[in-house]
C-alpha cells in the first residue's frame, strides 16, 4: 500500500517536471528566444514612454524660470530644491494640505460606509423594486454632473452649507456613490450565501451579519473603492472652487492654482506643488496595490 501511494504521488509530480521541462526547451529555441527579446524590448521602451513625463515633472520643479524658458526640456544643470520649501511657503500647503486630508477622509468614509450599506441589500434581494433602485444607482454613473450643477448650487445655499467642508463632503459622497454602489454589489453577490445563512441560525442579526462576515471579505473592492475615490476627491478642483470660496479653506488644487497668472505661469513651482501633493496618493497606492485589481476583477467583471 506505501509503495503505491508512494508510486501514485510521484506521477503527477514527474508529469509536472515534464511539462516544466518541456516549457523550458520551447523557449530556448530561436523562436522562443526571438519572442522573448522583442517582448523584453517593447516592456523596455513602454518604460521609457510611461517614465518620460516623471522626468519632464521633476526637472521643470528643480530648475529656475530664466533656465526654463531656455531650454524646456533640459535636465536641470543647477537643481533648485529650494523650490519645494519656496511652493510651500508661498501657497501655504500645509493649510491647503490639512483641509484637502479633511474633505478627502471624511468622503472616503462616507463612501465605504453608505456604498456598502446600500449594496447589500441590493445584492441579496432579487425583486422588482430591488432591481430598480440598482439601475437607479448605475444610472447615477451616466448623468453628466454638469446638468445638475446649478440646482445642487442653490439646494447647498438653502441650507447653509456653502463655504463648509460638510457640503463639499456631502456633494463628493453623492457624485460619486453611483460607482461605489456598483462595485460593491457585483463583489458582494460572489459571496456564497451560505456563510451568512449559517450566521442567522446561530442567531446573529443582519447588520452583524454584514459587519462581522460579509465586510471583513470585502477588503479586495474596498481598496479598489478607496483608491478610485481618493484620485477623484484628491484632486478635485471644480467643487471647491464652487463651494469654498474662503482662502483658508481651499483645498490643494486651488493652492496650486494660486501660482497661475493671467500673463505668467511660474511653472516651477507649480510642478514642485504637484509632486508634493501627490505623494500622498502614491503612498495609498503603493500600500493598496496588491488588492486593487484583485478587487476590479472580483467586483465590476462579475457584476
């Protein structure tokens, strides 16, 4: 019985180092290696094209007007990093940079916490009014926020919510909980029923339910939800230059702006403000990375 077991558990294993093997020998032919060079040589140049604009970014922020207009494309002979401290000071982006984290973190929470609370019964429920309310949601995603952007306008002055971080949160949460409702129910109906049936006999009520089972597996969309939603609220410049119309609550974008004039642009320091606001963007990415496309796949393909 061992010499067979033994015997049976050493085929696959030997099929396994023959396809392997197999494998191997297809790519050291001169087709093989033909098409792994020019592969390696496209994934090289894409490199170079996708790198370009992040060297152009950097070099105009290190470099100073006069030198920029002689050469716009130059490297940068005499790096001025005092630009960075310089685009600080002069913007104040540590204000500007405190209330786009107040705008942005509350958003984000209120997206995580309303999207998902309303996908989980739109995902579990099959009826006529259930199916409704989720095309009226997807239909969220196609109406351009420009028809609507004079009643919003007025709706926020009534009820004194204009030059507020509450109501440029409120109107970043509803622009964009269409998409987040979307996602979280095409990830939510590709949980097995099962685990939450299994929760109700022992007793659990339905928020329990979502919150100790159903929310804990739904990390994978939710990075891809924060991630998504934190490009489009970070770096919105429209809502509040609509509704904060204080200097000491604009956000980074507007800033940034304040470096635009009408006959001249100090693009120096306007790039050195742009790669200082989005460091904070590639450090939520680079944290949420491994569960971003994880949570496409999972989430917008299957619903």
């Amino acid at each position: 019985m061992a010499s067979r077991t033994v015997h049976s558990s050493a085929i696959p294993r030997t099929g396994a180092v023959n396809r392997q093997m197999r494998r191997i020998r297809r790519a050291l032919t001169p087709g093989g290696l033909a098409i792994r060079f020019s592969s390696l040589t496209l994934l090289a140049l894409w490199s170079i094209i996708a790198m370009a604009p992040l060297l152009i970014l950097i070099g105009v922020a290190l470099r100073s007007r006069l030198d920029l207009l002689r050469a716009p494309l130059a490297l940068p002979t005499n790096p001025l990093w005092s630009n960075f401290s310089e685009a600080w000071s002069d913007a104040d982006l540590g204000a500007a940079f405190m209330n786009s984290c107040i705008v942005t973190i509350c958003s984000l929470l209120g997206l995580v916490v309303l999207g998902s609370l309303a996908a989980y019964p739109l995902a579990r429920r099959t009826g006529r009014w259930a199916n409704a309310t989720f095309l009226y949601f997807v239909a969220g995603i196609i109406v351009p926020f420009q028809l609507i952007i004079i009643p919003l306008y007025r709706e926020v002055k009534t009820f004194g919510l204009l030059n507020t971080y509450t109501g440029v949160i409120l109107v970043s949460i509803a622009g964009s909980l269409p998409l987040v409702v979307f996602l979280f129910t095409g990830f939510i109906r590709a949980i097995p029923r099962e685990l939450e049936e299994a929760a109700v006999i022992d007793g659990a009520g339905q928020l329990r339910v979502f919150w100790q089972i159903i929310f804990p597996l739904m990390r994978p969309i939710t990075s891809t939800v924060i991630i998504t939603s934190l490009l489009v609220v970070w770096n919105d410049f429209f809502l509040p230059l609509l509704f904060l119309q204080s200097e000491e609550k604009r956000t980074l974008p507007l800033a940034i702006y304040s470096f635009v004039g009408q006959y001249n642009n100090d693009w120096p320091l306007i790039f050195a403000s742009v790669i200082m606001a989005s460091l904070p963007l590639i450090l939520v990415f680079l944290f949420l990375q491994r569960y971003f496309i994880r949570g496409l796949a999972s989430g917008a393909i299957r619903g």
